[in-house]
C-alpha cells in the first residue's frame, strides 16, 4: 500500500529479512505419527525470505493484489524415540534432516474507509492458495508429506500517518475454523522517500496449521524484514 502521492494505479511492494521459527509441531498423520517438535527437539535456522506483492487501485478506495510469498525452513538434529512420519519409521537418535516449505499465493480485494487525512482502515477478503511440503530424512530414508489447497481469508489494514512522511501500518491476513488457522499480520513503520517510493522496516507473525486425522501442524515464524514500495 503506496504512502505516496503519485497519481499512478499500480503499486510494487517488496519486502526481505530473516524468518525465525518460534516453534513448529508437527504429526502425520495425527492417530499414528509421533507428534515431534521442529523448533525444540530439532535446531531449525533462521531463513532468508522475499516476497512481492503486485497491487491494481480502481480509485482511492478500492483495490486488488497478488501476492507471492515463498517460505523455505530447514532442521537438522536428532530425537532420543523412534519417530513415525508419513508411513516411515525412523531409529532413535538418528541423525534427521527435515525440510519444512510453505508457499503462499494471494489474490486479495480490499476496500479503504478514511478518517481525516491522516488515517486510514481497510477490509476485505483474500482467497490464498496454499503450497505446502514438510519432509523428514535420514541416511537411507525420506518421508514426504505435501499440500495443495484452497484457504479463504479475511483482509485488514490501518495506515496511521502520525508524522509526516512516517506512517505507522498494521497489515494482516487472517481465519480460524474448527480444523485450524491461518494468521499473517505485519506491523511496519513507513515512510516517504520521494512521491514515488516509500521504505518501510517491521515485524511479521506467520501462525497457524491445521488439526485433522491427516495431520497436525501448527508453526509460528517471526519475521524481521524491510523493503519499499514503488508506484508505477
């Protein structure tokens, strides 16, 4: 969301930094999987991210954009049990490999209410397809368990300009149901560069997963990012 004054309909946001898991668990499938834990029982590190959004404004209340926003984690370590994963069965203590891949693509409408100059607040609806892989390995073996789905969102936004040319945004993604949730929420300070640019620094919480007899899978990743946004 541009904080400029161009007069152009198209806006490129990207941002980057790091993703560090605060924790993951993870069972497949949940009667018969070893629930085990990523972020304690396995050491996994912090990751490189970027990721896009392309935005089209009708007007100045109304707007629709594509997200893209790759996710790779990886953890490495051993557990002191036998762990069942996805069918496979893995020694105590072996030296374990896991890859843990969510991919997120976003089509998203939102409409923008204002209140003064100074403040804005959007809502809207998100329709996210979701790419998603969590894999275990050992010396001889791997297990892999993917997803492809369709996830609904809701869509919100409040830009707060409180000193110009600084803004203060909360930007969010966000759904439960009885079979999970999906949170992801930013909370960034932006500002001006020019009537074209805006740079932006903040901080990222992607949370959520599903809980059904196939799996169960619930991670919590903080973002530390910055980036800029062009009008074009």
């Amino acid at each position: 969301m541009p904080l400029t004054h161009a007069t152009s309909r198209f806006d490129l946001d990207i941002e980057s930094g790091a993703a560090i898991v605060w924790y993951s668990d993870i069972q497949i499938p949940k009667s018969t999987g070893t629930l085990i834990s990523f972020s304690e029982e396995l050491e996994t590190d912090p990751a490189f991210f970027v990721r896009g959004r392309f935005t089209y404004y009708f007007d100045r209340g109304n707007m629709v954009s594509i997200l893209i926003a790759p996710l790779t984690l990886k953890a490495t370590g051993s557990v002191g049990r036998e762990v069942i994963f996805q069918g496979e069965t893995f020694a105590p203590n072996a030296a374990l490999n896991s890859v843990y891949k969510f991919n997120s693509y976003r089509l998203t409408y939102e409409h923008f209410w204002f209140a003064g100059e100074r403040l804005r607040f959007g809502l809207g609806a998100t329709a996210k397809i979701r790419d998603a892989a969590i894999s275990i390995a050992d010396s001889i073996k791997i297990s892999e368990k993917t997803d492809l789905g369709f996830v609904p969102l809701i869509k919100f936004s409040l830009v707060w300009r409180f000193a110009d040319p600084l803004a203060l945004v909360l930007d969010g993604d966000a759904l439960a149901a009885p079979q999970g949730r999906a949170e992801d929420i930013s909370l960034s300070l932006q500002g001006n560069v020019n009537d074209r640019m805006s740079l932006k620094l903040g901080y990222r919480v992607l949370e959520g997963g599903s809980d059904v007899e196939e799996v169960y899978s619930f991670t919590w990743v903080n973002y530390l990012f910055g980036g800029f946004s062009l009008c074009l």
